[in-house]
C-alpha cells in the first residue's frame, strides 16, 4: 500500500474515534444536567440527617455544657470567691484512720 492511503485511512479512523468521543461527551453532559435537586443519594442523605438520635441529641447537650463551663472558668467567674473552682469550708484535717499517731493517743 502507498503511504499515502495509510495516511488516509488513519486520518479517517482519527476523526471517527474523535467524531464517536464528542457524541458520548454530549451524552453524557445531557446525563450530568439532568442529576441535581431530587438525587437518590442526596434524598438519602437529607433522611440520615433528619433523624432525631437520643446519642447525637446527648452529645449536642454534653458539648453544650462543656462550653459553658470553658466560657466560665475564661472569664474568672467561677464557683468560689476568688472565681477559680469550688470553695471548701475548712482546710481538710488528718484522716480519721490515722488518729492513733497523734500525740495523745494511746496506741493499741
């Protein structure tokens, strides 16, 4: 065969490879504009999330609180006077097992 019916019928199969290529572009970009509002995985995931679930409602309210608590001890007005925690009455005395090593006590 010449070179130049080579050069012929491959310049044809190009063009029809790339002729076939552009109406499967067109397809598909027919395909793809049609997808949007009422799409089966977005349906599905619009129902997932408007599930009410006892764990995500707790977790919601344990966050909640957790940020309160943040925002308090930030801004210094915690439990005690000094606004830093819990106040205690007293300081804490010597535990009530240890009362045999006091002085005055006799040991047993």
């Amino acid at each position: 065969m010449p070179k130049e019916v080579q050069k012929e019928r491959r310049e044809a199969a190009a063009n029809a490879t790339l002729s076939k290529k552009e109406t499967e572009r067109n397809t598909n970009a027919e395909k793809s504009r049609m997808k949007g509002k009422n799409r089966v995985s977005k349906r599905y995931r619009k129902k997932q999330q408007n599930v009410v679930d006892d764990k995500k409602m707790r977790a919601n309210i344990l966050k909640e609180e957790q940020k309160k608590k943040a925002k308090r001890l930030a801004d210094g007005s915690g439990d005690g006077p000094e606004g830093g925690g819990v106040c205690r009455p007293e300081p804490p005395g010597p535990h009530p097992t240890h009362q045999s090593r006091q002085k005055g006590h006799p040991q047993r």
